[in-house]
C-alpha cells in the first residue's frame, strides 16, 4: 500500500477522475460565467464584449440590493433557528420517551422535494381557505392577511417553510453530535451534582462546539444561495418584496433573455457568498484552530 501511494501514477490515476468531474461540473461553468458577465447577449444571438458594464450596473441596482438584503435576511433567520435545532436535539438526545418517533417525523420534510413543500404550504398560506386563516378566523380574527400577497409579509411567511424543511437535517446533526459524548462524562458530572442545565451548557455543548461551527457556515451560505422554493411559491413578487439574488440572477436571464447581465449577477452572488463564508469562518474559528492554519 505504502509503494502504491509514493508512485506519482497511481496517485494521479485516483484523482483524476474526481478533477475532471470537478473541472467539467464546477470550474469551467464558473469560467463561462464570468466570461458572459462581460459580454451583452440574450443567449442565442451574437455576443458583444462590453467590459465590466453589467457588473457596474448590478453595483448601481437596487433591485439587485435589495435581493441582496433579503437573502442575507433569510440567513440571519437561518442561523438563529439553529438555536432552536440544538435545543430540539439536547431533549431529543436525553432520551425522554418518544424521541425515536420524533426523529422520524422531524425528518419527513427532508424526504419531499421542494415543489411539493411549496405547494403544502402555498395551501396553507390561502387567503380564503388556508389551514392558517381559517385557524386565525376561528379564534376571532374576522380580516387575516393574505400572507403571500402582502409585501411586509410575504418575506417572512416564506422563511417558515424553508426553515422547516432543513430543520431534520440540522437537528440530525447535532443529535449524532450528542450522542457521539462520551456517556461517563455525562454519568461523572451527574455523580458531582451537576444539573441538567449544567451538564447541558458546561459538557454537552463546548464538546459540539466545532460542530455548531459547521452548521453556521452551512445554514448561512445554503441561505445567501437559495432558490427553488421562494420561486415556486411568490416567484420574487409581490413587486420583488420575496426577491432573492438566485430569484433575481434567474429572472434577469431566463425571463428577460439578458445572459449578460444575468451571468455577472451570479458571478456577483459567487462573491458575495465567498466573502460571507470567509468572515463566518474568521468569526467562529478557535485560537487552538488558528494555529493549526
């Protein structure tokens, strides 16, 4: 084993394929992004360089700040809701009665795609005859709001189905975190006197910290880069109050056949997410990780 992984060869044969997925599927995608980010076309006439006018004006567009700002919204709902994960998983990881099924059920959003959450929950979201209205006229409401129709509101409804459907994955993580502590730390603290709470917040956590870690990094940037189930439900509107920057890259391009200025957009958005990811990971890292960089 040894003499195969010292030959240069061999060492080559094994990546290699996994180089050129990442070449085919990744890095040269990227390149033609940012190619086209210089160019004024709608993606089958001819191409006209125009240098860095389209990165200039998705600079000088509000519409496009504003995506910005809703995206970078839902992901500051996306890292507080990992507070309420961990919580889950802590009662779910001290093994009260019933948490085998709660796992379970807390996993079912992962197994649906997305179209089919954001259909559930556009029909829980009905004006007229949602689940959530209808609930809301019962307990005396008599003028609920139409939830994905009202722009102070249609941000927000949105963000409850979307930190639904990755609460299982998050709350996954952090129960195998737990139950990865070893039990006689656990059983010594409580011999000590140590309460729930105490073994909680001075064992349980510090020993996942580097976990929490990942999930920050992971929730943030999957938020900053979200699509599929904001555009299913409102498709940017009303009036681009539920706009992302992936709604807005695609809407710029798909609809209104600017690949030009739609390809800077998303070269914009690669920026944008790869700044965040560098200070999130500047932020959460230890002084014992610093000096291992």
């Amino acid at each position: 084993m040894n003499k195969v992984m010292s030959n240069i060869w061999m060492i080559t044969l094994y990546i290699l394929p996994a180089l050129l997925l990442l070449l085919v599927l990744i890095y040269i995608p990227l390149g033609l992004s940012a190619y086209y980010g210089f160019l004024e076309w709608d993606g089958i006439g001819n191409m006209k360089f125009i240098g860095l006018d389209n990165f200039i004006t998705g600079i000088q567009d509000m519409k496009f700040w504003s995506s910005v700002y809703h995206s970078f919204l839902l992901a500051l709902f996306s890292a507080l809701s990992l507070l309420a994960y961990l919580a889950i998983s802590l009662i779910l990881a001290s093994n009260i009665k019933g948490s085998d099924i709660l796992r379970k059920i807390y996993l079912i959003p992962m197994l649906l795609s997305s179209v089919a959450i954001a259909q559930l929950w556009i029909k829980v979201y009905n004006p007229t005859n949602g689940m959530l209205n209808s609930f809301l006229m019962a307990i005396g409401i008599d003028d609920p709001p139409a939830w994905l129709a009202e722009p102070s509101l249609v941000l927000y409804a949105i963000f409850i189905p979307i930190l639904w459907q990755y609460a299982g994955f998050y709350i996954l993580i952090y129960y195998a975190a737990l139950k990865n502590i070893p039990a006689a730390l656990v059983e010594a603290a409580r011999m000590d006197g140590a309460s729930p709470w105490q073994v909680a917040f001075n064992i349980k956590l510090p020993l996942i910290k580097g976990v929490f870690k990942v999930t920050i990094v992971l929730a943030i940037v999957g938020s900053l880069k979200y699509f599929d189930l904001i555009y299913v439900m409102t498709g940017g509107g009303p009036n681009g109050a539920s706009e992302v920057m992936a709604s807005y890259m695609y809407k710029v391009a798909f609809r209104s056949y600017d690949f030009g200025y739609g390809s800077a957009i998303g070269f914009l958005l690669l920026i944008i997410t790869l700044m965040v990811t560098f200070i999130v990971r500047k932020l959460t890292v230890s002084d014992e990780e610093e000096l291992q960089y």
